[in-house]
C-alpha cells in the first residue's frame, strides 16, 4: 500500500510540475511529511533525492520541441541552483525542523498570494 501511495504523489507532483511548472518539491515535502509522516529534513532529502535523475527530462523536451526552453537562460540557472542547493541544504540541516517547516509554510504562502494578485 504504502508504494501505490508513494508512486500515486509522484505522478501527481509530476503533473503538477509539468503542467505549470512548479518544483516538485511543492506538492512531494508536504505529501512525504503529512500522508506519510516523514520529518521535514528526511521529506526535504528524499524530495531533491528523486529529482536528481529525471529533473523532468520528458517535460523539458516537450517544451524544447515546441521552442519553449531558454537554453542559456536555464543553464545559467542551473549553475546557479547547484550552488545554491548545497549552501541552502547546509542551512536546513542545521536549522530544527519546525523552523523548516515555518519557512516552507511561508514560501508557499507568498508565492500563493503573489501568483492570486499578480497580473
């Protein structure tokens, strides 16, 4: 049971990450902390653990296809992410969980109310 759950988030973060493109580290952290109980840095982990291989490859190649993909763009962000999710995850390991947790909360909140209000 306990693996249909875990492939059934994974499509549906899939899903999600592929049709308007967010992490999906948004819908899979609060999934792996609230329907299967994991503590904030193992969902936090696991979360970025899963994305290291695909990193939405089928995803991005529908979009390259279709002249959507910013080549250099991305891979300016790539770099720059790479740098950024170690000092990040140095950070969060050191940090206790209800401080993750709060700032996650909040960062979901305000891209929430910015993407509601923006034009």
């Amino acid at each position: 049971m306990e693996i249909l759950v875990i492939l059934l988030i994974g499509v549906i973060a899939g899903v999600f990450a592929g049709f308007i493109g967010i992490g999906g580290g948004l819908i899979i952290v609060p999934a792996l902390v609230f329907i299967l109980g994991m503590n904030q840095h193992m969902s936090q982990g696991t979360s970025l653990a899963m994305m290291l291989p695909p990193i939405g490859a089928l995803a991005v190649y529908n979009y390259y296809k279709e002249g959507m993909v910013d080549i250099r763009v991305a891979a300016i962000l790539c770099i720059s992410f790479f740098i950024g999710g170690y000092i990040g995850s140095k950070f969060a390991i050191a940090l206790p969980e209800n401080t993750i947790k709060r700032i996650f909360g909040v960062i979901i909140i305000l891209a929430g109310v910015k993407l509601i209000f923006t034009k």
